[in-house]
C-alpha cells in the first residue's frame, strides 16, 4: 500500500495584491508592544488610544523605555 500525500494546484496568472478597502474588510488596527517585557496592547482601531498603553506601561514600569508599533493591515489578492 502507497501513502498517499497532498498535492497543491496552483494558478498561474498575473497576481495583484492590494490594502483591503472593500466594505466588510477588517479594520486596520494599532498596537504598542514593550519591546523589554513583551507586553502589548490591545489591537485598537485609533493608534492614539494603542499609544496612550505605553505611558501607562512605564508608569508601571519606569526602566521600561522601548517600545514597538504593531499595525496588522489586511490585503487582498486577485487574479487580473
């Protein structure tokens, strides 16, 4: 008896990709994340609000200084 494995079919064509813009797109959202502890914030829509997080987090912690922005922005593929 032979194993059986997965195949893949692929498309072949000219690809676009593209920021996601359609109207049930998910939004785009903002995180802070400490670059020393690891520790983040929420995903937020308002990248005010994601970096208001970081004073809050060094207040906590006064030796933590560095920080990252996170921003998760969906795409779409399409074939022309």
């Amino acid at each position: 008896m032979t194993a059986h494995t997965p195949r893949a079919v692929y498309r072949y064509g000219t690809w676009t990709l593209a920021p996601d813009r359609e109207p049930d797109a998910e939004p785009v959202t903002y995180a802070m994340q400490c670059a020393v502890c690891e520790d983040r914030s929420d995903a937020l829509e308002d990248p005010a609000d994601a970096q208001a997080w970081t004073f809050r987090h060094a207040g906590r912690h006064p030796s933590h200084h560095t920080y990252r922005e996170v921003i998760t922005r969906p795409w779409r593929a399409w074939m022309a």
